[in-house]
C-alpha cells in the first residue's frame, strides 16, 4: 500500500459542477481520510489507485475541473507538517468511537 493526497478543484458555477463535486467527493470518502474539503490522504494498493483514477476521470469535466494525485514517499510523519486543526486518521491504528 501507499499514501496518496488527491486534491481537486471543480467549477462549480453550475448546478452540474455542484453534482460533480458531490460525486468527487463520493469516491473518495471510505478509501481514506479528508483533510480539507476537496483534499483527502488515501492509503490505496495500485489497484484500488487505478480503479479510484478511473472513477473520478469518468467524473470531471477536463475542460473545467482540475484533478491531483501525489504519492507521498516514506512515512506520512516525514512528509507533513499541519498548522491549525488537524482532521486527520490513522488508519493503521484500530479505529475504536
């Protein structure tokens, strides 16, 4: 598995690039942790990566919408540093609410 940080940026000036938003964020939710509105951190195999990727491509609209995919090398702890609130999991730790 590996970490990755999708962010992304959809026009929203209508009411389809408010349902693409929705849908964007759909895909992402469940597969990791969202850090800031359209920012998640996701810890994916490449399947599940390739198989996210082809969702949300079927989703934006590329003429208006900007999609992100950063994979993060090394541990989360070396490649963060948060300042303010910080929403995120860790997932590699049982989850107990």
């Amino acid at each position: 598995m590996y970490l990755y940080l999708v962010t992304y940026d959809v026009c929203t000036k209508e009411d389809e690039g408010q349902a693409r938003l929705r849908r964007i964020a759909k895909a992402c939710e469940g597969r990791g942790c969202r850090v800031q509105k359209s920012v998640f951190e996701l810890r994916l195999t490449l399947p599940q990566l390739e198989e996210l990727r082809h969702r949300m491509l079927k989703i934006i609209d590329p003429a208006q919408d900007s999609l992100r995919i950063y994979r993060l090398t090394g541990p989360l702890e070396q490649n963060l540093e948060v300042h303010g609130l910080n929403h995120a999991v860790d997932f590699t730790e049982p989850l107990i609410f």
